[in-house]
C-alpha cells in the first residue's frame, strides 16, 4: 500500500484503527487523511476525504466509531453536536494518504 501507515495504531481504538484501514482503501483524493481532536472533552477521529472532490462531507467520529456528524459538504456545515467544530483541538494526525499516488 502506497498509503502513510497510522501512527501509533496499537494506541488506537480497535473501530478507529479498522475505520482507517476502510477510509485508506477506498479515498481517492491525494491529501486525505485523518486526525485525532478533542472536541466536548473527549477524543474525535476527523477523517476528511481531501480536495479533489467538490462538495464531499468530512466525518467525525467518537472513540467508538460512532457518527457525530458530518463537516462541510454543499451546506459547508461546520457543527457538530450543536457546537462549532471550530472549538476543537488538534492533537495529532493518524493518517495520510502518500502524495505519490494520483487522484483518479
């Protein structure tokens, strides 16, 4: 796989670590990646699909792999929870796809 392997993998949530193993299969922007926030006091998975798709939603996860919601799309929705993602904080990214593969 010609994909940036996840940092940290055995520190991860079992349904994160197979959540990015689906995403990194089946992205296909060339900066797609995924990062861990806090967000409301708890840990958040944002796994964005990346530029070279107009208009596609970003997700948000919990530790849990449940949907919180989703950022962006054609509304340019920015809240998740009732709250503005704007508020979280970053805290590291877990993965990225390699620049070296092509958009299709």
């Amino acid at each position: 796989m010609a994909c940036k392997s996840i940092q940290n993998a055995e520190a991860l949530p079992k349904p994160i670590v197979q959540e990015i193993n689906r995403f990194s299969a089946s992205s296909a922007c060339k900066d797609a990646s995924v990062k861990q926030l806090e967000f409301q006091g708890q840990a958040v998975f944002l796994f964005e699909e990346g530029t070279c798709v107009m208009d596609k939603e970003s997700r948000v996860l919990d530790k849990n792999g449940k949907l919180l919601g989703h950022l962006g799309g054609f509304t340019g929705n920015t809240s998740i929870l009732g709250e503005d993602f704007s508020n979280a904080q970053f805290q590291k990214e877990l993965w990225r796809k390699s620049p070296a593969e092509p958009n299709p």
